[in-house]
C-alpha cells in the first residue's frame, strides 16, 4: 500500500494519445478513446493491475465515444462498489470528486504543478479564474492566500461543486465569488466596471454549447486573451492554458505577442509548460509590465 492513500496524480503510461489513468486516492480513473486498442475489455484488465500496483481499492474504465460510434455500445466499467462520491489530495488541498457528473471526475490532474504555481504566486492576490469548472485553481489560489477569488463559469452545477471544494478546504465559499454565465460577458463586464485582478487563469474547453451559444476555443481565444491582459493590473499575471493537440506553446506565445502589441501592453514570460507526454495540454504564464 502506499504511503499517501489519498494522493492524487497522473500515471506516466507509454506514450499514447489513446489512454490516460489517474490515481485519485482511493480509485483509479482511466480514459481511453474510441480506438484504443483492445477496448474497454483491455483497458478493464489494466486498470484493475494497475489499481493493485497502486494500492487503489476502486477502479473505473471511461470510453470517449467518437461522433458516429454506436449508441448502445458500452461506454464503461467499474469495480462494483466504486463510490458515487469521494475526496483526494493533492498539493495539501482536498478535492470532491463524482462518479456521474459527465465523462470527468471533477478534477483535471495534468495541471496539478500548474496549480502549485498559482498557490505559491497567490498571496495578497486578487484571482479571477475563467471556465473554473470545479474551481480546482480557484481552491489553490485560495489556500495560496489569494485575498478574493472570482470563479467564473457558465455551469451553476459546477459553481456548486466548486463552492462544495471551498468549504472541504476550510475556506467560507461567501468570501469569494461564484459567478454563473459566460465569462466573455464577464470580461466585458469587469472590463467596462475598470476591474483589476492580480492573476487571471484562462483555462477553456476546446469546444462547448451553452443557452444555443458556441464557443470554439480556435475563433474564440486571441480575444479571450486579450481581454484578460486588459482585466490584469499592472505587475498582474495571466496563466493562459489550451487543450488542442494542434496548438503548441508557440502558438500561445504568438498569441499573446499580437494581443498585448494590439492594446499597447508589454509583458513578460514567466514560464511555459514542458510538453508532458501524458497531455496535450500546454500552458504559460505572463506577467504584465508594472504601471
Ligand atoms: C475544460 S473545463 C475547464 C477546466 C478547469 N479550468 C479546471 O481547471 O478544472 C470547461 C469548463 O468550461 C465551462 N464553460 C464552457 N463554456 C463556457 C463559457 N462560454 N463561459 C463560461 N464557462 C464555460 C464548462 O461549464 C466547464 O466547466
């Protein structure tokens, strides 16, 4: 058994787009795509070595379903008393996590030494954290000592998750702001009300549809980023995150690049992820020039 049992993190498979698993304490989570090799009967085998390698007690196959699969074929598996609910650990903070609140658990592990970024550079801060989901960066920046944070997104389910992952942690959840809708109307907002924030963490789905409203992260992002430069005071950090596997870290850079030349702004790069071969995330952090 392993020393932390309720330890959350990402397990380093042999390279493939096609599988991920994640300890989250207690259970293991593994995704796999519609064409991983083998299937759900496959992917059911590993899991339950690696659950045991592991020291999970739980473990759960999910089955990404490409448009156009069939409907009626299974889309996943799991131990059979694998709880409907449970709390993990990572970076000190508790999380919440669902079995049955769509195809994720409730926590995205890939960012987890982005999360420990933010707690360390979140004292004092004002945060405002757009698309929060379970406002897991929410909960960093708060126990980093953020002085107030703003979790925005359009999902009031998710809000309340969040809220929930706030007050496991100790934090009273009416500190801080929860706002529900869509966070280009909230950039339109704080920008017209001239409100500053001291970390901004613009982390969005590539793709979503809320109230008959697209987003698509490609058309969308360039002006997501610009809104977030104008929204973060000066000496104010914007983490910016993307999950597109044609999209590099270049391509953030270049982005940023245009959008702060557009609103006269300079900046500085203060990190950018090293490509980990478990996701096809990638981020980076700028800070704005002071005054
Ligand atoms: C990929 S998750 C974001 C992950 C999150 N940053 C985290 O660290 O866990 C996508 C979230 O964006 C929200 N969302 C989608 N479209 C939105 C929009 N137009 N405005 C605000 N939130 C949106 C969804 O409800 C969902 O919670």
């Amino acid at each position: 058994m392993r020393k932390d049992k309720d330890a959350i993190y990402r397990l380093q498979l042999p390279i493939d787009d096609e599988i991920s698993a994640d300890v989250l304490g207690d259970c293991l989570w593994v995704n796999i795509g519609d064409t991983f090799k083998g299937g759900l009967e496959a992917a059911q085998a590993a899991a339950i070595e690696l659950a045991d390698i592991h020291g999970c007690r739980h473990w759960l196959v999910n089955r990404r379903v490409n448009r156009g699969s069939d409907p009626l074929e299974k889309k996943r598996v799991c131990s059979p008393d694998f709880p409907d609910t449970w709390t993990a650990r990572e970076n000190g903070a508790t999380f919440l996590l669902k079995r049955d609140e769509g195809v994720a658990s409730g926590f995205f592990t890939d960012q987890s030494a982005t999360r420990l970024r933010v707690a360390d550079l979140s004292n004092g801060a004002r945060t405002l954290n757009l698309f929060s989901y379970t406002c897991s960066f929410s909960v960093a920046s708060a126990l980093g000592g953020a002085a107030e944070v703003t979790s925005v997104d359009v999902s009031k389910k998710y809000l309340e998750w969040g809220r929930q992952n706030f007050e496991i942690n100790g934090r009273e959840p009416d500190d801080h702001t929860f706002w529900s809708g869509d966070a280009r109307t909230f950039l339109r907002l704080a920008k017209k009300q001239g409100r500053q924030f001291d970390m901004v963490i613009l982390d969005p789905p590539s793709f979503s549809r809320s109230k008959g409203n697209a987003f698509r992260l490609a058309r969308e992002y360039p002006s997501l980023v610009r809104d977030c430069l104008t929204v973060a005071a000066p000496g104010g950090r914007v983490l910016l995150i993307v999950n597109l596997s044609s999209w590099s870290v270049n391509t953030l850079k270049m982005i940023v690049g245009s959008e702060a030349r557009e609103i006269g702004r300079s900046y500085e790069l203060e990190f950018a992820s090293d490509p980990d071969p478990s996701t096809t995330a990638k981020s980076i952090m700028v800070r704005k020039a002071p005054g």
